[in-house]
C-alpha cells in the first residue's frame, strides 16, 4: 500500500510528462474543471457533472505543492483559550 506521499509522486511522475500534460488538459476540458456544472435539465445531471469535475479537481490536487493547510486560524486558537479561561 501506498502512502498519500508516495501516491502524490507517481500522479506527478505520469502527468508530468508531454503526453500527461496533453491527457490531464483533455481531463479538465471534458470534465468541466473550468466551466460551471449547473444544468437545466435537473439536479442529477448538475451532480453528475460536479462529480466528473471532481476527479479533474483531485487530480489537479495531486499534481501541486501545497502547504498543508492548518487546523486551527491564530484567531481561532486565541478564541478557544478565552473560552477556556
């Protein structure tokens, strides 16, 4: 089993390539990454689509550095201090 680190360099070593690049952009085209999901037609479909967009947004994910994100705002963390005095 993979780790979420190691999972997160094999999506980068596959879509980091020409060929990845030319795949992941087809991805994000066809799966709405960049264009609203709403559709007239009914909730299901607005679902279905958000849930294609889904993927392409997960993959995205996979593919950039980001810092993680913290639990607790300094605002956040003053705030429960307070409460707990």
């Amino acid at each position: 089993m993979m780790t979420p680190a190691e999972l997160k360099l094999a999506y980068k070593a596959v879509f980091e390539t020409d060929d990845g690049k030319l795949v992941f952009e087809d991805l994000a085209r066809r799966f709405h990454m960049f264009q609203p999901t709403y559709s007239t037609l009914g909730t299901h479909d607005t679902a279905f689509a958000e849930g294609q967009r889904s993927v392409a947004l997960f993959i995205r994910n996979q593919l950039i550095d980001q810092k993680p994100v913290p639990t607790h705002t300094p605002i956040q963390h003053t705030l429960e201090e307070q409460i707990e005095e």
